[in-house]
C-alpha cells in the first residue's frame, strides 16, 4: 500500500503511481476518515498497516524528525510544487532499486529524494544518513 499524504491531494499523481503499482494507493485521511490528522499521529496510522510506503512533499516535518518505523517506510521528496508531477516516475525508479524493490526492504527506513534523483535514507538498524548508490 502506497500512503498518498494530504498536501498531494488534487496533485494528480495518484493515477500515474496507480498505473503501474500492483497494490493499493490511498491518500492518508482514508486510514482515519473523518478527522484531521496532524503529522504526529502518522507514523502509528502507518504502524496498523502491513507494511505501507507513506508518501510526501513535508520534507522538514518527516526528514530526520521522526525515526523510522519497523513496520513502515516514509518517502519525502524535496520539490517545489512545479515539480510534483516528478512523484510517480521518482517513487518507480526508488521501488526498482534493489535495495527498495520489497516491502521488506523499504520497511524501517525514511528516504529523501530529489528533483534531481540524489537520494539518501536512514534506517532504524542505523541513523546515519546514507546515499542511495546507483539511484
């Protein structure tokens, strides 16, 4: 399942990330419907999901401020909002990289990635900050 967060609502890239992931895409305030859901509460909504990759463009709320999660991944991207639609094709080419291409292997690590493909996670096993080779 691919965690869509509220800010890439009427972005249009649900459709492009639905063609060709097998699993579900879902924007967040579908995991508690009817309510706000402040950033803070995320990471336990992701936790009660099997293994769920949570999408955003909140880099500075998500990036090294909250730790990973053992059951769940969190993919910021660093771009303007001119560059959205850089989503799908971003988030394909991390779910191909064969340090990313499972579930099992995204889950517990927080990703950054770029406009410009530069790409670097932490873990839970390891907080440092490591760059994605080959990205």
């Amino acid at each position: 399942m691919i965690v869509l967060d509220e800010q890439l609502l009427g972005r249009g890239v649900e459709e492009p990330i639905a063609a060709w992931y097998p699993g579900k895409v879902v924007f967040v305030k579908e995991l508690r419907t009817g309510t706000v859901i402040k950033d803070e509460a995320i990471p336990s909504l992701l936790a009660q999901e099997t293994e769920p990759t949570f999408v955003t463009i909140n880099e500075s709320d998500f990036w090294q401020v909250f730790p990973p999660g053992e059951r769940y991944c969190i993919v910021c991207f660093a771009l303007s909002s001119g560059q959205v639609k850089l989503i799908p094709v971003l988030l394909q080419r991390l779910f191909r990289h064969r340090q990313f291409d499972t579930k099992a292997k995204r889950a517990g690590r927080v990703v950054r990635i770029t406009a410009s493909g530069v790409a670097h996670f932490y873990e839970k096993q390891n907080s440092a900050v490591r760059p994605i080779d080959g990205f």
